[in-house]
C-alpha cells in the first residue's frame, strides 16, 4: 500500500531523495542524471526546507515563475 505524501511529516528534501531512488530503478541512466541534477541543483535548495504537508501549490508556482524568471529564491 502506497502512503499520502501528506501523511508523512518529512521534508520536501527528504521526499525528493525517496523520489530519486525509486527513479533510480526505472529511468535510464541519462534520464536519472538529468533528474538528479535538476533536483539537486534547482528543486531541493529552493523547497527542500519545506514539510511536505506545508507546501501548497503557490510554493510550486512561486518556484516555477523564479526558475523562468531566473531567480530561484522561494521563500
């Protein structure tokens, strides 16, 4: 049986790294390293800090409007 995200108290980092490892297992490698990176790089330091039961879908659009804008501060 599969758990809610928004059942778990962990962070969005943390959610990420769980992503990540399953992807592992079902993505090619160079699609895997192109996830890696981009969460890594773009996604974690600008979400990671969050709990997965407090980002809100503002939080996403923020985050999306900064990587286009070319800022990716979300606060």
């Amino acid at each position: 049986m599969r758990r809610n995200v928004d059942s778990e108290n962990i962070t969005f980092s943390d959610y990420m790294e769980k992503w990540l490892e399953r992807k592992k297992k079902n993505v090619t490698y160079g699609t895997y390293r192109h996830y890696e990176a981009y969460s890594r790089n773009h996604i974690i330091p600008s979400l990671g800090k969050w709990q997965t039961n407090k980002v809100k879908d503002y939080h996403i659009a923020g985050f999306y409007r900064a990587f286009f804008l070319g800022s990716l501060y979300v606060s």
